[in-house]
C-alpha cells in the first residue's frame, strides 16, 4: 500500500516538472503549465496540450 503511494506521488511529482519545464520554455517560468505545441498557458499540470491543439492532431 505504502509502495503505491509513494508511486503515485512520484509521477505526479513528476508531471507537475514536465509542466513547469515546458512553461520556462514557453519564457513564462511564473506559469504552471503551458502547451506543449502552441505554448499558451494551461490552467492544470493533468495535461500537456490545449485542447485546440490536441484536435489539430
């Protein structure tokens, strides 16, 4: 039980740099998250794309 905790800490941890990392590369480092084709701001760290940009695909 302790183990899956920990693991769902962790990739949420890890979501949560992947979205800071693409907001710095967008140059808006105050952001939590940014798009990771059009680099417009997302208001949560659950997704990389916008969602116009995820029907373009």
């Amino acid at each position: 039980m302790f183990e899956q905790q920990y693991n769902d800490e962790m990739e949420a941890e890890v979501k949560r740099l992947e979205a800071q990392q693409r907001a710095v590369a967008t140059g808006h480092p105050e952001w939590t998250n940014a798009c990771a084709a059009c680099g417009c701001e997302l208001p949560s760290v659950d997704t990389d794309m916008c969602d116009p940009c995820k029907l373009k695909r």
